[in-house]
C-alpha cells in the first residue's frame, strides 16, 4: 500500500502517486461505481502479467453490467494467486474498505495500491458513541449516533479506516462555530 502518514501531529494519508508492480503475476485494478480516467490509463499501460479491471458497485443492490458487488469481489479475490497485486480508486472509505478486504484474505499492504481519493468526503468516527458515518464533508459536524457536534480532525485511525470526531466544546456544546468549515 503506497500510502504515507504526513509527518508532526495530523495522520492523514497522503496518497502518492502509483506504478504498476513488474513482478506481479496477476495485475488488478479495483473501481468504485465506474473508471475513473487515472485508473483506466493505468490499466491501458500495463503491460505486466494477467490483468482484470473490475468495478464494484457500492450505490443500489444490483451489480449491472459486469459489476461486481463487495460480496462478489470478496470470492474473486479468494481465487486469486498470492503474487498479486491490486490497485484501488474511488472514495477514501470505498479504497480503505477494500484494502481491509484484500488484506483479510491474505494478501499485504505492500501489494495494495491506492490512487488519490476521488472526492474529499470522508469516514468519520464518532468518539463517544463509536458511530462511523460517510459522506463528511464539514466540520463540525453533527453525529447520526449520539447527537454531538464533533470537530473533523485529520487524524485518521486504520483501525477504524476513518477520520476522528470529537465534540467541538465539551464544557460548552452550545457554544459552536459561526459556520461549518469545509473539509479539504
């Protein structure tokens, strides 16, 4: 997994910027939805081993069009010979679920690859009431599980493959922010 913590304080990942593995047996390359152009260029370049580009669909219940969904991947992915590498686009949350994936059925972090993330929305773990929430694109806030306006901080936990939340003034709660911040 090419990913690298900022140093000092904050652990954000930085995603940085991915080749294709020359001694990788089976090459593939994992979309969210559909392919994005970086992916596909990536996949078009790669001249190395076998190679499947699939996408899972993680919107609706049906996977249409050859799509896979999550449960579908997971039993391909069983298949699969251990030399493999695999390489992720999509959401932060969509890529950190599906390296979580690949890293349960055997496979290391140093096979898994994953491109910027496509939107900034992020994962967010609530740390009083442990609830995880998508689709956080302010801060602060307000948490689907216990209510708490919760500061977004860049503080990423790969435990939890999401951003931390903390109420945003614990001895005031009604004392918040004029406006909601938007997430970079």
């Amino acid at each position: 997994m090419q990913v690298e913590m900022i140093p000092g304080v904050k652990s954000r990942p930085v995603y940085t910027p991915v080749t294709v593995n020359p001694r990788s047996q089976r090459q593939i390359f994992i979309a969210q939805d559909q392919i994005p152009a970086a992916l596909q260029s990536l996949y078009d370049g790669c001249e190395q081993g076998e190679k499947s580009l699939l996408t899972v669909v993680t919107t609706g219940a049906a996977a249409a069009g050859g799509a896979l969904s999550i449960d579908d991947l997971a039993q391909r992915v069983a298949s699969l010979p251990q030399s493999s590498s695999f390489y992720l686009a999509g959401s932060e949350a969509f890529m950190w679920d599906i390296a979580k994936l690949l890293t349960d059925a055997g496979f290391i972090s140093d096979q898994i690859a994953m491109l910027a993330p496509l939107s900034k929305e992020r994962r967010l773990f609530c740390t009083h009431c442990y609830t995880l929430m998508d689709h956080v694109t302010h801060s602060p806030h307000v948490c689907s599980g216990c209510g708490r306006a919760l500061l977004v901080r860049d503080h990423f936990s790969k435990i939890h493959r999401a951003y931390v939340g903390v109420q945003i003034n614990a001895e005031d709660p009604a004392d918040l922010p004029a406006a909601a911040e938007e997430l970079s």
